[in-house]
C-alpha cells in the first residue's frame, strides 16, 4: 500500500450487532502515518474526529497498520474499517506494538537526508507492506517547481535508515535553536544520492528526443530504400548525364584560355585525350593540327 492512496480516506468502526452484523459506525479522516522511532516501519496511522458539538477538540484515534480492512462503500470508493479486535487502534494497538506513541514519528513533511548531511528533499510518500508495516520505498519531493523540471526520487526500503535527531528541520519550538534534540530527519544511506530522479520535465525531453531519433532513423531508412529500389537508376543516369555536360565545360573553358594563352595548349591536348578516354590521334589528328592551330 501507499500513504497517498490511504491519506484522507475515511474511517470507520465495526458497530456489528445480532440483528445487524455490518453496521458500521463513521470515525473520521486519516489525516497522519504513524512510524516506529528508528527503524523504517510504518506502525500505524492517526485519524481526525469531528469535535463534539464543534467546539470541544477530541483526541486522534491510532489505528495499527494490520488493525483494519480497505474497503468499498455503495458509492465504489474505498473507506478504511477498523477491525473489532482491541489491538487493532488505540492503548491496545500500541501495547501489542511494543511502542509508545509519544516515541512515534510522522515521516510525512520531513527532510530525507544523508548521515553526512546532504539533503534529497522531503518525504512525499511512503509505499509499505501491509502485512508487516515494513517500507517497501519512500518517493522524495524536491518541491513543485524542482518536481516539475527534475522529476521525484523513489528511495527503496532497503536504503532506509530510520529516524535521527540532531540534523534537519525543527521539530520543537526550544529555547536554543541549536538544541539538537529540537531537530530531525529521516537518514538514507549514501548510496541514494546515486538513484536517478523520474518523471521530470527533462526526462520526458530525454524521451521525447530518443522517439523522435528513432522515427528519423526509421524514415531514414525507409526513404533510403526507396531510393535504392526506385529512384538510384534514374539518379544514376542524371549523374552521367550531368557528369558530361561538365566535362565539355571544363574543356569548352580550356579552350577559350587556350586560344589567349599559348602557354595552355599542350595541356588542353592531354586534358581533351583524358575525357575520351585515349589519346588525342584517336580523333584522326584533326583536332591535334587543330589544336596547334589554335594556340
């Protein structure tokens, strides 16, 4: 399960009778996740009651991690119900739990943090294994703006280290700012500065671009066996086409420069025999008495 699917979902007790085993009975909201003080385990939630008469506050009710059912209500959304079974919430949770709630921790909102201090942002949410409460991977915010460019850093379990004081946000409102115990955060190991982040502005760009090569290398290829199975005779026959019509230009030019310069002559004779490919008597020596003429 996750917190942001469970978190402000509503509750509700068992209230079954003889006469009405399903009845049910409205609790409230949960609106905190309980966590063990050191280790990464999710122990539980708190749910907001409605104050009495609206004016006198009551107490949250802590429900224990396996103290309750998801279900669906008429409507087809999901509504937590706590189980009848006094380990399931309040004194009776926490003493089967083997904790104290002044000990617990909310998770939720605090910074994720290294033992040497760097930050990774703020816990957003938790994924846990509903069974035995244990954190299966915690999803780190960097904030709106940071999420929307960067994207979201999902940390797993295995790299959670539990709560710590000392280091972090401010926890208490202490005379000393510098109290140590006034602060806290919730350690990762090292390793977690390596994970990338995901779903960010940059990422998708990163995607985007690697679909948009992939759709050119595709019509690359397309368009490149047309051509080879079309348009290369056609092409091919243009270019010998095009190859002579420069041929008789260059030589055209050469001899313009030939009959102005004398100095010319002789290399428009070899320049003329290498474009016919033999030498210049193949042409009946007409055009050698010519060529000398012209120079």
């Amino acid at each position: 399960m996750n917190t942001k699917d469970l978190a402000n979902k509503k509750v509700w007790t068992s209230r079954s009778t003889k006469n009405d085993p399903d009845a049910v009975k409205k609790v409230g909201r949960i609106h905190a996740f309980v966590f063990h003080p050191s280790k990464a385990q999710l122990v539980g939630f708190l749910v907001k009651r409605p104050d009495i008469a609206l004016m006198f506050h009551r107490e949250d009710m802590f429900v224990a991690f396996n103290g309750f059912d998801l279900l669906q209500d008429e409507g087809g959304s999901q509504v937590i119900v706590v189980r009848e079974d006094p380990q399931a919430h309040g004194r009776g949770a926490m003493k089967a739990l083997g904790l104290n709630l002044d000990n617990c921790v909310i998770w939720i909102g605090l910074p994720a943090m290294t033992p040497s201090g760097q930050s990774l942002g703020m816990v957003d949410g938790v994924e846990f294994d509903p069974k035995t409460g244990r954190v299966v991977s915690v999803e780190v915010s960097q904030g709106a703006t940071a999420n929307t460019l960067l994207g979201r850093r999902r940390i797993p379990g295995r790299l959670m280290l539990g709560f710590r004081r000392g280091m972090g946000t401010q926890l208490l409102l202490a005379d000393d700012d510098d109290d140590p115990e006034s602060l806290g955060a919730v350690i990762v190991n090292e390793q977690a500065l390596d994970l990338p982040v995901e779903g960010g502005v940059a990422e998708k760009a990163g995607a985007a671009t690697a679909v948009a090569t992939d759709k050119a290398k595709k019509t690359y290829r397309k368009v490149a066996n047309t051509v080879s199975e079309k348009v290369t005779p056609k092409a091919k026959e243009a270019s010998v086409i095009a190859g002579d019509a420069v041929q008789k230009g260059v030589y055209a030019t050469g001899r313009q420069i030939a009959r102005s310069q004398g100095m010319f002559g002789r290399f428009k004779d070899e320049f003329k025999a290498a474009m016919n490919g033999d030498s210049a008597n193949n042409n009946g020596g007409s055009d050698s008495g010519k060529g000398k003429t012209d120079e």
